[in-house]
C-alpha cells in the first residue's frame, strides 16, 4: 500500500497531466520504496490500462481502488469474477452512492474537517473519490482510519509539497518557460530584430534597389514618356503635315481642276483670240493692201495731178505769157488808140475775153470743201498783199452771201462772173488770180474798172489780160520759163519742194503747221490719222518757193505709211517735244528710218518745239545742237504756241533747198562736174 501511496505521490493529480514514462517514474519510486525494479514495473503495468506506457491519473486512481476493492475481497480471481467484481463495483457504487446518501451529518463534517486539514481543496479537484474511500473505511475499517487519514495527510503534504514542488516546477518551469519564453522571445524579438534588420536591409536592400531600380525605371519611364511624347509630337507633327499634305492635295486636286478649267479656257480663248488674230491680221493685211493700193493709187493720183497740174500750170504759164503778150499788144494798141482818137472815145467795146472756161481741173479734191485753199496764210498776205478772199466754191462762185453793193450788176441783174479756175492745193494759189473781193474776171481790163485797192493795182493790172481772145478750148497753160521773163510780175511759186514731217505723238507737228500755215494755235488738237497734207509758200530772195508739207502721224501704228512718204520728199523734218525727253531719244530712230529711205541726199530740220514750256524743259539746248552737229541737220528751237522760230525755221530750209537746186542747176549747166553737197547749217 504504501508503495502505492508512494507511486500516487509522484502523480500529479491534475487532470489531463501525463505522467511522464513509467520509467522516469520507477527511477524516481525505486530510491524511496523498497520495491525493485520489476515490481514497480509490474505495479506500473497494471496501472498503465491503455498500456500507451504513460499513466494519467485516471488510470492510477482506478488502479487503486482496484488494488484496494481487491484487498476486500481477495477471492475473486476470474475475469468473470472481474467483470462481476466490476459490476459488483458499480452496484457498490451505487450502493455506496445509497449510502452516502444516508450518511449523516457528522461523517460530512468530519471528512470536510479532515479536507480542510489537510487542505485537501488546493490538492484534489474532486474529492469524491477520497470521500467514498473515507466513508468505505469509516465504515468498513474504521481502524484504518487514521492510517488512512495519515495517508491522506502524507499524501495530501506530499502531494502538497509536490504540488508545491510541482506549483515550484511550474514556476520554475514558469519561470523556465518565462525564461525561455523570454529567451525564446528575446531571441524571438532578436531574431525578429535580426529579421527585422534583415528585412529592413533587405527592405532597404530592396528598398535601395527597388528605388534605384524604381529611379531606373522612372528614368526609364521619363525617358520612354519622352520618347512618347516626342514620338506623339513627331506623330500630331507628321499627322498635321499628314492632314496639311492631304488638305494641300485637295486644294492642289481643286487648284488642279481649276487650272485644267482656266488652261482649258485660256486654251479655248487663245484659239478664239488666235482666230481673231488671224482675222485681223488677214483684215490688216487686206487693209493694208487696201492703204497701200488707195495709197498708191492717191500717191499715182497725186502725181498724176501733179504731172498734170505741172503740165496744166506749164500751160497756164504759156497761156499767161500768151495773155502777157496779147496785153502787151492791147497795151501798145491802146496806147495807139488813146494818141489816135482822143477825142472819139469810141466806145470800145470791151472785147469781152471770152475766157475759154478751162475744164474743170481733177485739183478739186484737194481744195477743201469750201474751196478755200487751206495753203493760204498770213505771209501770202504779207507777200502778195492779198486780203483774204473770200471762200470760192468748186465752181469759182462764192459759197456765202456778198455783202451788198459789191457785187456787179449788170442790165440783166448780177453779171455771171466767169469761172475761175482753181488752182491745185499742190501749188501756192495765184492770188492775184484767185482773189474773191476783187471781182475782176480775166477778160475785164482794169481801165474799166477802178481797182479799190492801190497796193494790188499793179499785180492785178500786169496779171490780168485787159481783153482775151477766145483761145484753143484748152488754153495752153503759160509755162514757168516764161515766167522767168517777167521777173517782177508774182505768179505761181518758181519752187515747189515736197517735205515731210515726222516725230513722236503728240510733239506738236500739226500744231506748227497750222501755226505755220493758218498762223494759229488750237491746243485740243486731234492726233493725227495716218496723213496729212498742207501747202506753204514762202518768199525766199525774191522767187516764190512752195513747200508740200506732208504731216505725218506720230503714232507708231502708222510708221508703216509714214515710211512710205521719205522717198520722194526733198527734205525732212524731224521735231521732237523738248518737253518730253523720249521723243528726243527717238530722234536717232526717226533719222535712221530716214538714211534708210532716201540715204543723205535731202537736208534734215530738227526742231525743238513747245519752247514755250521752259519750266517743263526736259532737254537741253545744247543736247538738241549737239545732235544736229554730228548729224549735219539745221537745229532750231520753236514753239507752236507762241509761233517763235516757225517762220524762220521754214523759210531757211526753204533757202537751203532753194540754193542746192540752184548749185545743182548750175551743176548741171555746166556738165558733169559732179554736184556737191552744201552743209545744212551752213
Ligand atoms: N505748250 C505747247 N503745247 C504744244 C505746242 N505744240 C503742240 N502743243 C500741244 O501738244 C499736243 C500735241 O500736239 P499735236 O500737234 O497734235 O502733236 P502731233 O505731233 O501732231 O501728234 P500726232 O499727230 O499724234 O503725231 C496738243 O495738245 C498741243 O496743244 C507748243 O509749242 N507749246
Ligand atoms: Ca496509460
Ligand atoms: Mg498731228
């Protein structure tokens, strides 16, 4: 028993603690009870039910009252004996439950005493087991009581001093485990720390890493988005250029189309205008053909009349000398008459001249529609000191209204004046001839009539037959040799000279001719068309020289015309507006078309004009003398409007032209010596 007891005390009676292997155990038990080895190997075993080699207080305790129910009852040997025991065990526990339901009162406090005493509460958690047992001895063996009750309270101190012991090792363990806990905690909290460092150096590792790598990264993600951003602004770029080439396209497509559209039209017009051009350029071509025939043929016209007025003034100047012959005559007859018969102032009738009335000459169309000679100006007035005559009509009678009281009346009412005749626009008018107010017709002698105006007496007397015979139908025309007799008598211009005019548009050609020829000046002038034609005849040393002035157009789409007139002329002039500095720049141009149409043989007038315009002066004086030295022309400065050097400029080129058809006679007068030619300016 005791060697139970021994064994209980060195189980901790916790519930739910395994006693650590029997072996520990039976070393331990083998020092304090007087059992071997093998016999606390047996009393292990048959406590040890589950035979796992471990004992828990469980299978002690049952292994006890076993042990103890065993020791009542030693008879009971067989398993069946066991199980009846077994059964005879719960009955008896049932039985004993009876029993302790009786127990009285005193038991109770009794075992609750002893509990207490033995301070049974810290050690036991349920002392039924005990209680039964005490009870069981109480009753059964009350003499073992106190041994029982020694047991218990060694038991209980020892259990006691081993739960203390143990409560000592479970502090101790506590403390162990505390300590170890600690320790394992510390080393815990080192190895955490350690991890911790670990992890934060690796963290920081990774960290640093992680950053470098995240820097790296992050450069290389600015990078990238650099890239990217370049590469969306190359892309927007190109998709712009893109966008801008394809907005380009279109408009290039449209401006293409409309380029095909205007280029079709161009081509359409440039076909129409082509067309046209061919037409005009066919219609130029036929009108220029048509000028030049209508050219030629006035040209052929013109020297047709020409030829014909020269023929028919050839004889009209035989004619005339005829007459001037016949005067004579009838003047010496009358002179014989007047000695003869005094007294008997017979009427001579005045033997009507019938004048043979000359067939209308072909001059007509050039007399202009008045028939007033447009040739006739201020210097013939001056010359042959005509007042101006009235206008003529083409049938010598004049176109307005006489004023009253001069016009003849005879018996019959107004006498039929006599035709004139009227002389060619190519030659200077005979004035004395052709003069409207002083009606005397060729047949009256001027003793019948007195002439009005002392100035013409002579020139008309002289001029005019004092009685014509009926001639042949077409008098002869008296010619100018004979005229060469009658050095004082006026008469037809012994000269005529063809000149022509040329220069720039609008620098005053035809305003110095009508300057020239009509002594005016009419600023609204109109450009000249093609060509124009005026007579002048000047008084050059005593003989009468007609100068053909033809005035060209300036405008360059005439120069074809213009050009055609310098072959036949005898002299040239070129004008230019010293206003206007082109038109002397072109001088150069006209004098070469000039050497290339009639070389060097005809004199040249350069004339400066609208000298007036001083302040507007463009060209210098010496500019336009330095011009006319090289080239051999005569120079002057003039000026339409004011008239200055109009006159002069003419009348020397009339002289120049004069003298070298004078040397030229004489040149040809004495044959062969070839003809020289005299410098313009002299
Ligand atoms: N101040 C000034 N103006 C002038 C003079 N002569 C002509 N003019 C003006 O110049 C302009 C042209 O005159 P025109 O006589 O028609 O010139 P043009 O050379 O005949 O011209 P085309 O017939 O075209 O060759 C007109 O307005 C005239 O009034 C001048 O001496 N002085
Ligand atoms: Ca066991
Ligand atoms: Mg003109």
């Amino acid at each position: 028993m005791l060697r139970v007891l021994a064994l209980e005390s060195e189980l901790d009676m916790t519930p739910g603690y395994v006693i650590t292997s029997h072996v520990t155990l039976e070393q331990r038990l083998h020092k304090e009870l007087p059992l071997s080895l093998e016999e606390l190997e047996d009393a292990f075993d048959a406590l040890d039910a589950d035979g796992n080699g471990y004992l828990t207080p469980e299978e002690f305790t049952t292994g006890f009252s076993h042990f103890f129910f065993s020791q009542n009852n030693p008879s009971q040997e067989d398993a069946g004996e066991q199980l009846a025991q077994h059964h005879e065990e719960q009955v008896y526990q049932s039985r004993e439950e009876e029993d302790l339901g009786d127990m009285d009162e005193d038991k109770e406090a009794q075992f609750q005493m002893l509990m207490d005493r033995l301070g049974a509460q810290k050690v036991l958690e349920d002392e039924s087991d005990v209680k039964q047992l005490w009870l069981q001895l109480k009753k059964d063996e009350p003499h073992l009581l106190p041994s029982f009750e020694d047991f218990l309270t060694r038991i209980f101190s020892q259990l006691q001093e081993a739960h203390e012991e143990k409560n000592e090792l479970e502090c101790a363990l506590k403390r162990k485990i505390a300590a170890y806990d600690e320790e394992i905690q510390h080393l815990y909290e080192e190895m955490e720390q350690q991890i911790k460092n670990e992890k934060e150096q690796f963290l920081l590792k990774d960290t640093e890493r992680f950053q470098a790598r995240s820097q790296e990264l992050e450069q290389k993600l600015l990078r990238k988005e650099q890239e990217l951003e370049q590469l969306t602004q190359k892309q927007k770029r190109l998709e712009g250029q893109c966008t801008a080439l394809h907005h380009d396209k279109h408009e290039t497509k449209a401006e293409n189309n409309k380029l095909k559209l205007t280029n079709q039209e161009l081509a359409q017009e440039l076909e129409r205008t082509s067309q046209e051009l061919q037409e005009a350029q066919q219609q130029l071509e036929s009108l220029q053909q048509e000028a030049c025939k209508l050219h030629q043929e006035k040209e052929m016209e013109v020297y047709r009349v020409t030829e014909s007025l020269q023929r028919e003034k050839a004889g009209l100047l035989k004619q005339l000398d005829f007459l001037r012959e016949r005067n004579k005559h009838l003047r010496d007859e009358r002179d014989i008459c007047f000695q003869k018969d005094k007294a008997a102032k017979a009427n001579t009738a005045a033997s009507k001249a019938s004048w043979k009335r000359r067939s209308g000459s072909v001059i007509g169309k050039y007399v202009d529609a008045r028939g007033i000679l447009r040739s006739q100006s201020e210097e013939e007035e001056e010359v042959f000191g005509i007042p101006r005559r009235c206008s003529l009509g083409l049938s010598g009678y004049p176109l307005t209204e006489e004023e009253p009281g001069t016009g003849e009346t005879g018996p019959g009412g107004p006498y039929p004046r006599p035709l004139r005749r009227i002389i060619s626009i190519e030659e200077d008018p005979l004035p004395q001839l052709l003069d409207g107010n002083f009606e005397q017709p060729l047949s009256k002698c001027p003793e019948e009539e007195e002439v009005s105006d002392q100035r013409v007496q002579g020139k008309i007397q002289e001029a005019l037959p004092l009685k014509l015979t009926p001639t042949s139908p077409r008098g002869q025309p008296v010619g100018k040799e004979a005229r060469y007799k009658e050095e004082s008598a006026p008469s037809a211009p012994d000269r005529l000279f063809k000149i022509v005019f040329v220069g720039n548009s609008a620098v005053g050609k035809t305003s110095f001719l009508k300057r020239l020829c009509e002594d005016r000046f009419s600023p609204g002038i109109a450009a000249t068309v093609g060509i124009d034609y005026r007579v002048k005849t000047v008084n050059v040393d005593d003989s009468q020289v007609a100068l053909q002035l033809w005035d060209t157009a300036g405008q360059e789409r005439y120069r074809c015309i213009t050009q055609q007139f310098f072959r036949k002329a005898d002299a040239v002039i070129v004008m230019y507006d010293l206003t206007a500095k082109q038109s002397f720049l072109s001088v150069r141009r006209w004098l070469s078309s000039v050497e290339e149409a009639v070389g060097d043989r005809v004199p040249v007038l350069l004339l400066g004009n609208k000298l007036d315009n001083e302040q507007e002066r463009e060209v210098p004086r010496g500019l336009g003398e330095q011009l006319a030295k090289e080239n051999n022309l005569i120079f002057y400065e003039c000026s339409a409007y004011s008239g200055h050097n109009t006159k002069e400029s003419l009348l020397h080129l009339a002289r120049f032209l004069k003298e070298q058809e004078d040397t030229v006679r004489e040149d040809t007068i004495q044959v062969g010596r070839p003809a020289k030619k005299k410098s313009c300016c002299g």
